[in-house]
C-alpha cells in the first residue's frame, strides 16, 4: 500500500513509536505533520525521515504540549496554514505513568497523564476535525492499550494511566458513532506491552514474530496500514490483542 497521496497527523511523535509511525508513513509516501512536545523533538525526526531520502517539502515537524489546549490550537493552525484537509489523524500521545500503588505518583503526575491521554486526545481531535471532514477519506487512529479495555488488570501502570486509556476508549467509541455518518473512520488499538524496534536497525526487519514472541511495533504499523488502507465501506472500528511475553513498552 502506498500513501503519496495522503497527508497524515501524528502527535507525540518525537520518539519511541510516535518516531516510528512518523517513519513508517513516510516511508510509504504520505505527507507527514509530526508534533513533539518541544519543536527540536520534532525537528530530529523530521532530519531522519529527510536523511532516508523523503522530500523534505512534505515532511513538517511542529510542537505541541498536548496538555496544553493553546498548543493544541496554534499546531492545528500551523498544519491548517500548509494545507487544505488532513486525511489521517494519529492519536498517539500519552504519558505513560508506572507504578501500582496509587500513592506512587505525585498530583503532578496524575494531572499530566490525565491531561496528555484524556484531555489531550479529545483536543487535539477536535482541533483538526476541520481539516478531516474537507478529505475524501478521513480517518482518525488512536493507540488506546490494553489498559483501556473493561477488566484489564495486566500491567503494572498507575491507575491514572488506565484512567486516561479508559477516558480514550470511551471518547472513541462514541466518536466512532457519531461521526460515520459524515464518513470520518475512527480505529482504536488497544495492544498489551509490546516490542517497539527501530525502523533504522537492522532489528526492524529480523525481530522474531513467532507465536511466542511479544507483539512488535511492525504488526501495530501493519494494522493500521491495513485499516486505513479498506474500502470506504468497511468501517474497522477496534483492534484488540492477546497479551504475550513480557511486558516490553507502553
């Protein structure tokens, strides 16, 4: 599948998997917008994808503080201001927060996880609706977790983290909703901890994917190209995995 004619939004994506959906789509031809929550975060992917030898036209690199809701407005501007309609939105960003005493995290911390997962997921969503409901084939991806599914007791994150993947999984449920009718897709993942190897390495194309090995970023990517890739009349709303292995990423 080739994207050269998509033109896709990933927040968070200045390093760990957010940095390998931002290379992946660009690697397979799409125009990509990729946030970090410094603009030298994003900058740095930005040069990597430029370094693979991706137009540099079509690579842009913005900040976005997504507990931030001005931040949130000036990247959907600044995306707004390069062009006319988004195709694809990734909801990737979210703090992940260890721990499973609730009294291991600090207000602080509570507060931003809540912010960056919940509440940034439903602005930064809301900021660029605009720009989706202008293409032809709008579609908005959310990496939920496990986390976010009813009765899921299997990792070792704080409670305001599943906290703020259960708010996630409730918003785009009812998203998914309301807004078919206008035919905007929306397609959560919901995958256990899972092994995120580096595009650049040679580990991205000899990782193990047995049966009895963990999940890997390449089947996520895999799944989403695969969702976005269907005919406008297949709505794929949720992907969910069985847990194997040990815990790896979040």
């Amino acid at each position: 599948m080739t994207l050269e004619h998509h033109r896709v939004v990933i927040t968070a994506a200045g390093r760990d998997f957010g940095r390998t959906l931002a290379l992946s789509f660009a690697a397979r031809g799409a125009e990509v917008h990729l946030s970090a929550r410094t603009e030298e975060a994003a900058q740095r992917v930005r040069e990597e994808i430029i370094a693979q030898g991706h137009d540099a036209a079509r690579i842009h690199a913005h900040a976005c503080d997504l507990t931030d809701p001005a931040s949130v407005r000036a990247f959907a501007g600044a995306v707004a201001a390069r062009a006319e309609h988004v195709d694809v939105l990734v909801n990737n960003g979210s703090r992940y927060q260890h721990g499973t005493d609730l009294l291991s995290a600090s207000d602080a911390d509570v507060v931003d996880t809540l912010a960056s997962g919940a509440t940034g997921t439903v602005l930064v969503t809301k900021a660029f609706l605009p720009l989706l409901l202008k293409s032809a084939k709008p579609d908005i991806v959310t990496m939920v977790s496990g986390c976010g599914e009813a009765g899921n007791h299997r990792s070792d994150a704080h409670d305001a983290f599943y906290a703020a993947k259960s708010a996630q999984a409730g918003f785009t449920e009812s998203l998914s909703r309301r807004l078919r009718g206008q035919g905007v897709r929306v397609i959560s993942l919901y995958p256990p901890d899972f092994a995120n190897h580096d595009p650049l390495s040679p580990a991205w194309e000899n990782a193990p994917r047995t049966a009895q090995d963990p999940l890997t970023a390449q089947s996520l990517v895999d799944c989403v190209f695969f969702a976005i890739g269907q005919p406008r009349d297949c709505f794929i709303k949720s992907f969910y995995f069985e847990q194997t292995g040990t815990e790896l990423t979040h």
